[in-house]
C-alpha cells in the first residue's frame, strides 16, 4: 500500500518559507543540494512519517536543462511567479512493480530517475523516483519514490514536528485516472472521492491546487 512521503512546496527565499506553515511555526532544516539538477532544499518532518519539502533553485541554467520532470515542473511553476504546494510523492517499496504495470497498461513514463545528496552529516541518501507523464502547465500526477535507506536512517527524530499531516486536497486529474495509475481501490467505508494512504488520506477536488491539512 502507498503512503504519503511528501509535498513539494515551491519557493524562492527558502530560509524564510520554512519558519511556519500557515500560523503553526515549524522545526525545519535544510536538506542540501542537487548539483547535477541546479536545485536545493529545506525539510520539515511530521510524525506520521511524511514532510514538507521546500524546494528552489540554486543554478537556473542547470535546472532549465533538466530531464527531470519535478524539476521542470518546478522551473516552470517559478516563471509564473507562484509559490506554495505543487506537486506531492507517494512512497512504494516496489518501484519496480509500478514500471512493469505502466508498460503493461500504456502509461507513459519517466523513470526510474535516480537521486542522492549529502546529508549536513555526510551521509548520504539515495532513492528513486517514477514519473507517470502528465503536462505540468495545467495538471498534475504525483510521483512515486523509493527510498534506499529505512526512515530512521534519513532524519533525525529529534527534528520531527508534533503535527501530522492528516490529508491533502488533490484536483490534478480524475479520480478513476487517479485510481487507475497508482493501483488503488476502494476500501471499506472509505467515503466516495476519498484515497486511503498508510498515513493520510487523498481528497478529490474540482480546482487544481493542491491544499494540505495539518493537525
């Protein structure tokens, strides 16, 4: 089953965008660099094993020049002068299962792309992300990413917030697409236009924004 790994918030002044999510001031940390996709990020976790990922970019030459779909994205969005919310990751632990689903059913995709960084630590991570095609000027599909280290290993615990994010509002596609593309079905007394994740749930909206609920 899928859950929630994270939403990728857009921003340009990153140290100031991570002081607080609507009025609730947030323990965040900078997360480090992409050099090979000219971007850079700070985190903030929740404790229901998710977090907010504030993205930007470090070398705009580097990132315009990028295959990588949230990095496209991301440079797009920041042309139009936008910030927030925009895209969000689902976390497998069967990457592989997901390609051969897409080949099998004539999804178009990206991927698997491969990432890394250094943690302020020096460790570093590795994870890998699947990107179901989709035109990032008037729409959205979250992507699915696995990671190549438990979760004890990536953070800190002492830097995870109290909240929770208990849901996310979602208008990128359909919800029969939606179901269709990520294998998802309907449980038992799960309210229609409702995903239940291991962590959160996915609510379908008419308007394309995305929108995050913490509690």
């Amino acid at each position: 089953m899928l859950s929630l790994d994270h939403i990728v918030f857009a921003g340009k002044d990153l140290q100031s965008a991570t002081k607080e999510y609507g009025n609730i001031a947030l323990k965040s940390v900078k997360g480090g660099e992409h050099e090979r996709w000219g971007t850079e990020n700070y985190l903030a976790y929740f404790s229901n094993s998710c977090y907010i990922e504030w993205l930007g970019i470090q070398d705009l030459a580097t990132a315009e020049q990028s295959n990588n779909p949230l990095v496209q994205h991301l440079v797009y969005t920041l042309s139009t002068q936008s910030q927030g919310p925009f895209q969000m990751a689902l976390r497998t632990t069967r990457l592989d299962d997901y390609v051969t689903h897409f080949e099998k059913n004539g999804i178009p995709f990206t991927g698997p792309i491969n990432g890394q960084r250094l943690k302020q630590d020096g460790a570093t991570l590795h994870w890998r992300m699947l990107f179901p095609s989709y035109d990032y000027t008037k729409e959205t599909l979250p992507f699915l990413i696995e990671w190549g280290q438990p979760e004890e290993e990536r953070f800190d615990v002492s830097l995870v917030n109290s909240q929770a994010i208990t849901s996310v509002q979602f208008g990128g596609t359909d919800e029969a697409t939606f179901r269709h593309i990520y294998q998802l079905r309907s449980r038992p007394r799960t309210r229609p236009g409702r995903f239940r994740l291991r962590n959160a749930t996915i609510s379908f909206k008419n308007d394309a924004a995305l929108h995050v609920k913490l509690a």
